[in-house]
C-alpha cells in the first residue's frame, strides 16, 4: 500500500513539497458562470455586433453615404416589385389611365388667358417668335424650359466651374425600401444605431457615476450629509420620470446628442444611488475598512479603494440595465420631437416620420427601426440578467453543481 505522500515531489533537501493552489477571484468565477449560459453568451454576441456596427459607423466604414437618395420616393422592398404608382403614366384609355378632359363650351372658349401664349412657348407647345438674327431654337416638346440656364452657364464658364454632373438615375426599388427622400432604409437604420446605442451608453455612464458617487458618500458618511442627499434623491423620485425629462428637455430647448445624454443622464441616477448607498452603509462597519482605517488609510482611499473593488459588480450591473432603459428614453425623446435636431437620424426619428408614411401604405421604415430596436433591447436586457446571474457573489462555482 503506497504512503500518504509518496506521489508529492520532493525538494532539493529531500523534504517533500505541497503544491499552492490559487483561488479564482470574483471576476474569474463570474466569467466561468457566464460562459455556462447559453442564453447570456447568445445575448452578449447580439449586442458586440451591435457595438460593432456602431463603431464601424461612427468612422465610415458602413452607412457612409447613407443620406444618397439612391430610389425613388417610398422605393417599394425588392420582394414586393415596383410601385404602380411610381411608374409611368397609363396611355389614355387604359385602365387606371386618367380621362380626358372634356370639350371647353362655348363659354369657356370664349375666356382670354393672357398668359397662354407664354407657358405654351416655355412648355415647348408652341415655338417661340423670332426676336433676332439669331432667335434661340423652341425646345423640344414635352422638355421643360430653363430661363435661366444660360445665364447659370455664363457665371460657370467665367469661373471656371464644371458643368453639374447629370441627375443619377434612381432605382424604382431598394433591397428593403427606402423613405420619403428615396434613402436606403437599411443604411439609415444602420446609422440610427449609432446615434441610439451612444446615446444609451454615455448616458448610462454619466447617471451611473453621478448614482456612485453620491451613494457613496451618503453611505458612508452618514448623519447629516446622508439626510442631505436622501432629501434630494427623494425631491427627484417624487416626480413622474418621463414627466421629468420632458421638463428638463423644455429647460434646456437646445436640442442635440449631448443634450440628449444630459437629459438622461442628470434625471436616471436615482436607483443607482440607492443601492450603492445601502452597500455602503453595509461595507463601511466591516474588518477590513476598520483595518485600512487603523493603518491609517484617508475616507477617500477606504471609498474608493478600498470598498468600491467589492460593490463593483452592483454598478456593473445597474449600468446595462441603465443602458437598455436609455436607448428607449432616446426613441420616445425623438419620436416626442424632443431628441435629436432635424440633420441627424436615430431610431426614434424614424419612428417619428414612418408614422406618417403608415397612413400612406408605406411600412418598411417603421418595421427596420422596429426590429433593429427590439432584437438589441432583448438582448440587452437577457444579457443583463445573465450578468447579474454571474456576478452574484452568494452563486459558488458552475449553475448546477
């Protein structure tokens, strides 16, 4: 039978060694727990290509010239064919064609338009009388007339200018249709993201560390700079939220991103700051803050370094959940009128314009933006509780062991 010990090595005196283990962090754990939910690494996938497509975006690499109106106006889906309405006008007789006009009676013949022979000779019906030796040719019939298009190629010529290139021949439809502009509504959809996703993500950034940093210090100071900050978290959660934002966004009137993360980000650190400010008050009575407080370690340091490491999971998590609540705060601004400027397109501003083209038949923009919207949402909102799941330090080791 073989001795306790035989198979550990022995060292250079010939006294045997046992081998150091280390234990997984926090971190390392949490990785391994999310890893082990399918649904959690489904959804973290999602949004990285989300966040991919946002950054290839923002430096041109997809969506460049989205605003090219590159259709025609409410270019129909591919699968769906042309638009009737878009074609060429029936000959007359045939069905859908317009009916002739009726037989003018005697007294509407007998009516002199005084300008007739004029917009006959600009519309090419009638051929212009000779004012010159060298009367302009009549324009060729159907075209319409340019006044002043010689004097345009004058004041070119004499700066040098090129002539303007010929008007780009438009697809009657697009891939998965376009708006009102004849825009490519998945090119646009592509660059909606990035104004929604930066949206969300900065202002969840700026309401998380302004929900840190006042839980923090009401947590733990306490006394009367806790009172302090309670009565104002209480004065911002008395109002109705989205009553709230509408206020501050009528303050500022200036409409914009930045505008727009600061709307958000100034009115959404309310649950931040209250969970971090009861695992504050939680932390700031245990040993190892009362051991930095006896070697000497400054409030900030014992705040920031010292319990901050151990609540950091908390703010993680508060920050993606902040982050799915503000990309549809930012729709509602924009569909509402009070999110981005005219020049710059997101989700809620497309959502804005399809509401008008539903009444007209057109759907495509309304169910990109829709989609595009939703399937981040979901998952964002799944990969969210599988990050809590994670990083939930009572979980030991895998789910299910």
């Amino acid at each position: 039978m073989a001795t306790p010990g035989a198979t550990l090595p022995r060292a250079a005196d010939g006294r045997r060694e046992i081998p150091h283990t280390v234990s997984p962090g926090l971190w390392t754990l949490a990785w391994r727990r999310l890893r082990a939910d399918r649904v959690g690494m489904v959804s973290l996938a999602i949004v990285a290509a989300f966040l991919a497509m946002m950054i290839l975006s923002a430096t041109g690499l997809i969506a460049k010239d989205w605003a090219r109106e590159v259709g025609v106006n409410y270019a129909p889906p591919s699968f769906l064919g042309a638009d009737v309405e878009a074609g060429a006008p029936a000959a007359p007789g045939a069905p859908g064609a317009p009916e002739a006009a009726p037989p003018a009676s005697d007294h509407q013949s007998s009516i002199v338009d005084p300008l007739a022979d004029v917009i006959a000779e600009l519309k090419g019906a009638k051929p212009a009388a000779p004012a010159g030796p060298a009367a302009p040719a009549a324009p060729a019939e159907g075209r319409s007339v340019d006044p002043l298009a010689d004097v345009m190629a004058d004041i070119r010529a004499s700066k040098g200018a090129a002539a303007p290139a010929p008007a780009e021949t438009r697809s009657a439809t697009l891939p998965f249709g376009g708006d009102k502009w004849g825009r490519d509504v998945i090119a646009k959809t592509i660059k909606g993201s990035e104004t929604s996703i930066f949206v969300g993500i900065m202002s969840a950034i700026v309401a998380t560390a302004l929900g840190t940093l006042f839980g923090a210090i009401a947590g733990y100071y306490g006394r009367w700079v806790d009172d302090a900050f309670n009565w104002f978290y209480s004065v911002f959660n008395s109002i109705p939220y989205l009553l709230l934002i509408l206020a501050v966004a009528a303050v500022l009137q200036q409409k914009g991103v930045v505008t727009i993360i600061l709307i958000l980000g100034l009115t959404g650190w309310t649950g931040v700051f209250r969970l971090i400010r009861a695992e504050y008050l939680k932390h700031k009575a245990r040993e190892y803050v009362q051991a930095a407080d006896a070697i000497g370690a400054s409030n900030a340091r014992r705040m920031f370094v010292h319990i901050f490491p151990n609540v950091s999971h908390v703010v993680l998590v508060q920050l993606s959940i902040l982050a799915v609540g503000f990309i549809k705060a930012e729709v509602i601004l924009s569909f509402l009128g009070f999110g981005v400027p005219v020049d710059v397109v997101s989700w809620g501003s497309m959502l804005n314009e399809a509401q008008n083209e539903l009444i007209l038949g057109k759907w495509w923009q309304l169910v990109a933006a829709t989609v595009a919207m939703a399937t981040l949402v979901t998952a964002f909102s799944l990969f969210t509780d599988a990050l809590r799941d994670a990083l939930d330090p009572k979980l030991k080791g895998l789910k299910g062991h």
